[in-house]
C-alpha cells in the first residue's frame, strides 16, 4: 500500500465501514488489519525494541552495598566478610569495571552479560567473566546431586573436551565448576 499524504474525513471514513461490514458482516482480526492499514494510508510501523540500558556503575554500587549492610565504602571495607574474601590482596574500588567485578562475585550476572554467544559462552554466560557454575550446569542448588554434576558435565564435556574441538581452557574452567559444585555437594 501507498502512503496517504491526506488524512480521510469523516465521511470517507464512514463509507469505507460501511462498505466493510457490507462485505464482511463479521469481520476476522486479519479483515480488521486490512482495514485499518487502508485508513492509515499503509502498513503500520513496527515500534522500535528499547535499547537495553548500560549497566552502571551507581547500579553495581547499591546492589553490594545492600548484599553486605552497607552504604560507604568505608563500611564496605570494615565489613568482616567482604575483607576475609580479599585477605591479602587489594581491592580497588575505583572504576566501573572494578564494581563490575564486584558486582559478578557478590550479586550476580549483570543484565548484559546474559544470553551471550561466543566460543567462552555456555547457557548465555562468559565462564572467564562469571564463575556461575550452577547456571552453566542447569543446576539447582537445592535439588541436584552428585549424579547430576556428573552427568552435566558429561553432557557438556561432549562438546567442549579438547579432543573434539573444543577449547582447552573453557574445559579446564568446567572442570573447576564441576568441581567446586561436587565440593558442595560432599
């Protein structure tokens, strides 16, 4: 269809219903498309999806800070757990990709690291950026048994062993997931 530069009066308007139900005294959904695109003078634009918005450093902030009682760095840094987590190393706490660190370690997977593809990527996470072994094992905590471990791993071994074409260092790193996860389990 063309696009229409005129808009339609009323009374063209009330002609082309009438014509309509005249034709079609009940119309089907896809009838009522039709007719509504030729009122429109065209088919109706798709609406734009929104762009996901960036993970921010303000976001990482608050969502530590509130996993660990806090609202300063401060106070983040006299916490005992936090502090025992990093015993002996520095942490800084400076950039955004500093609290992104953080933020992965502590709360989770930011909203635009997930359903990613690329060779390092298993169920839509980087296993270099996000140690999150239960998710890449679609595992449960509360459910899955030593059994399943084993059997996720399996599964995932048949595609990522280096002996099929897989990269060695995404295997070693399931390796360290399985085998943090069996520690768990035991």
């Amino acid at each position: 269809m063309t696009t229409r530069k005129k808009r339609l009066t009323l009374d063209q308007t009330n002609e082309l219903i009438r014509d309509l139900l005249r034709d079609h005294p009940q119309p089907s959904n896809l009838i009522l498309l039709a007719f509504a695109e030729k009122i429109n003078g065209g088919c109706f634009i798709k609406p734009k999806s929104p762009k996901p918005k960036s993970f921010s450093i303000a976001q990482a902030k608050k969502a530590v800070f509130e996993k660990f009682n806090c609202s300063t760095i401060t106070e983040l840094r006299k916490n005992k757990t936090f502090s025992m987590a990093f015993a002996g190393e520095k942490v800084c706490l400076k950039s955004a990709s500093d609290w992104r660190i953080q933020y992965r370690k502590w709360v989770g997977v930011p909203e635009d690291e997930r359903n990613l593809s690329s060779p390092s990527c298993i169920n839509g996470i980087d296993i270099f950026e996000n140690f999150r072994p239960w998710h890449v094992f679609e595992l449960t905590a509360e459910t899955a048994s030593e059994e399943d471990v084993k059997s996720s791993f399996r599964k995932l071994a048949k595609v990522h062993h280096p002996d099929v074409g897989g990269d060695a260092r995404v295997f070693e790193r399931l390796q360290k997931m399985r085998d943090s996860l069996l520690a768990l389990i035991n």
